[in-house]
C-alpha cells in the first residue's frame, strides 16, 4: 500500500517526495510501469493478445482532509464529476469506507491524446476512525464537488435513568 498513489496524486499527477533516493526510485518504477503499459497496449491494438488473461481495474485511493471540530470527527474530500448515486459510503463506529468510479465522458473518438492527467475509473478509501462516532447522527453533504462527512463521536459521559416495569 506504500506505493500505491491517492486519488489526488492521480487526479493532479502530483508526487511528494522527501529525497532524491525517493524520487529515483520512482523514476525508474515509473519508467517500467510507462514500458509495460505501453507494451500491453500495442498487444491489445494489434490484437497479438493470446492470453485469455483477465484485465483487473486498478482503484484509485480516495484523498482526504480529516479533522476533529468540537465534538465530531469531519472528514472531507473531492468527488468532482461523480452523482451521489455513484457514491456508496459505509461507516461503522470506528471505520468509514468510501467507493465510487468516475466514467470518462468522451465528446468523440479520440484522435490524439495532448494531456491525460485526470484520473478516470474506481476509487475506495478506507479510513480507521481515530475515536468512536455515533453513526445514528452522522451526516453527509456535497457541495460542488467537496464531499463532507460529519461524524459526532460517541459520548461516553452521556447518562440516562433507566425505569424498572
């Protein structure tokens, strides 16, 4: 999972890195990932593909921004270009899955590709939550693409008389 990109880094073509050593390393990763991809394309086009191998989807990591406000957790990120159809979110008490797929919108067959930095296709996102929420209360919305998440945590102090019948 240390190699795998988030969703971002797709989205943007952004990659940190924090040393040279880092970034060679992925330079050369890159380079045999671009040689083997390519590899495989010219085999599918020029219909040289023999194997009956299965092509699995690769899922993008979702990226997200995670902060606790007052008495909630609230997690936030972008899910530009998706209907909320599309999104499937599960929460537990300590976890949250978020899944969904972007579909390329193509205008036409493509001729000529100049840029393809977008990432189109599956994303998922598990996150462990780092305190339990009440999922009865939580709440999602989505505004111009910014999909917020408010999960009020469980409060351990809260009281209730019980009545015997």
């Amino acid at each position: 999972m240390a190699n795998k990109k988030s969703f971002f880094e797709k989205l943007t073509g952004s990659i940190k890195f924090n040393n040279d050593e880092k970034y060679e390393s992925y330079e050369e990763e890159y380079l045999e990932d671009t040689e083997e991809e390519d590899s495989r394309r010219l085999e599918i086009e020029s219909g040289d593909d023999h194997e009956e191998e299965e092509y699995e989807e690769e899922v993008g990591e979702l990226s997200i921004d995670m902060h606790r406000v007052d008495n909630a957790i609230v997690i936030k990120t972008m899910v530009a270009g998706i209907s909320k159809s599309e999104i499937d979110i599960t929460l537990t008490r300590d976890m949250i899955v978020i899944e969904g797929s972007r579909k390329t919108d193509t205008l036409g067959k493509t001729k000529d590709t100049y840029f393809e930095e977008l990432y189109w296709g599956a994303f998922e996102r598990t996150i462990e939550l780092p305190e339990e929420v009440d999922i009865e209360l939580a709440e999602a919305h989505e505004n111009h693409g910014l999909l917020t998440l408010i999960l009020p945590l469980v409060d351990r102090h809260r009281q209730a008389r019980l009545k015997i019948r």
